[in-house]
C-alpha cells in the first residue's frame, strides 16, 4: 500500500480548478499527441537519441496516438497548437526551458523554437477542454534558476496545469534516457483499464509506483529516478 504519494500545486486555487476538470471527465475518446525531439536544430549538444525508443514505448500504450517527429511530420509550434484542442493527452520528449524573469516565456523546444518557440504564453488561447494528462519528459520541465526568484513553484510543470491540463508530469534535471523510458512506460500501463483506456485522475498514484520501481532497481544511484513529481489533481 502506498502511504503517501507526493503531488505539488502552485496555489489552492490551481488544485481545486484541476481537481473540477479531472472530475469533468477522461477524455477517453480523445486523441493522444506525442511530440518527440531526438535531434534540436540550433542545439548541437542537444540531441536525445533515447527519445525514439521512448516514444515508440508511449504510442502503444495512449489512446489513438498522433505523433509529431521529423521527419514526417515535423514537431512545429504550429503543429502542436492545431493538435493540442482535440487532445486528452500530450506527451512531450524533447528540451525544455524555464523563463524565471518571465513564466510565460517558458518553452518547450521543438523544431522551430527559434523562429516561433512554443511558450506558455502561447497555450493560453488554446482550447483544452479535453486536456487530462501533460507528461513533460522534456528535460529539466519542473526546475527553477537560482537567481533569487521570489515564487519557486513557478516553472514549465505547474504552468502548464494553470493554462489547463489538471494533471502534470516532469522532471527537476535531465534523467538517464533508458531509466526516462522506462517509467513512462510503466506509468502509461500503470493507467490503463480494463476498456483500453486510461485513467488519468490516478497520475500521482501511478507515477510513485514507477519511480519506487526504479528505486527498488537502483537504490543507490537516485539520480536516475528521484527528479520525477507530479502536479495537479
């Protein structure tokens, strides 16, 4: 039995609009959008191979998965944005960036980031009415500079809960890209009903029994597992 299972909010307020949209519904019979980023145009340290293995894990576990990769179908802010309406779920494997000066400047790094860079400030127009479930494993999504920022709660995780999804998962550092796969794999099964979809209202729940499950794998190396946390309801 799980005793406690942490989960984080920036305000009250926050968890109680995510806990009302969590209770609205599923969105079981919505689409799931996985945007992956192996490689960064203007990032040449940047490159994830691990992503491709992550992604081809996630698509056969989320419901009618839609996959933005190049290239195919190139991972653009424009792209994301005509997607994300009709999206119960989002998966996002590529970088991520914390503006602490200003949230709402925060990114998540796809193809075009330098031209036209997915925000936060960007999601705000968008209509999530559908949005269950956001799983940044954009690297680095829930941490903070050092720079004397009053708020810490603020960064790419607890933004995107505000602009809609009532439950988020992200990381405080880069994780080992085979431990990354491995507990989104285990957390998409761990969701999964008996009617094929996903049950999104026990993220918290799932995400500490995949992250307990890398623990008990490699107790003394915490770096691969103890920079996950959920957010939301």
């Amino acid at each position: 039995m799980d005793r406690v299972v942490s989960s984080y909010t920036p305000t009250i307020r926050a968890l109680r609009y995510s806990r009302q949209r969590a209770q609205a519904g599923t969105g079981a019979d919505s689409r799931s959008l996985i945007v992956a980023m192996p490689t960064t145009p203007g990032m040449p340290s940047g490159a994830l191979p691990g992503v491709i293995a992550e992604v081809n894990r996630v698509r056969n576990l989320v419901p009618h998965p839609v996959v933005l990769s190049a290239p195919d179908r190139v991972p653009t802010r424009a792209a994301v944005l005509a997607q994300l309406p009709g999206c119960a779920v989002a998966h996002f494997a590529c970088h991520g960036a914390t503006d602490s000066a200003n949230p709402s400047r925060s990114l998540l790094v796809l193809h075009d980031h330098q031209a036209d860079p997915l925000t936060v400030a960007s999601l705000a127009p968008v209509n999530l009415a559908r949005a269950q479930l956001a799983y940044l494993s954009a690297r680095q999504t829930a941490s903070v500079p050092a720079n004397g920022l009053a708020d810490e709660a603020i960064q790419l995780v607890t933004a995107f809960q505000l602009v809609g999804f009532p439950s988020v998962v992200g990381t405080l550092w880069e994780i080992h890209e085979r431990a990354a796969t491995t507990i989104a794999g285990e957390f998409y099964a761990g969701l999964q009903t008996s009617h094929g979809t996903l049950d999104t209202s026990n993220a918290a729940r799932v995400l500490h029994r995949a992250v307990r499950g890398q623990r008990d794998r490699y107790p003394r190396t915490p770096f691969l597992w103890a920079g996950y946390l959920h957010a939301g309801a």
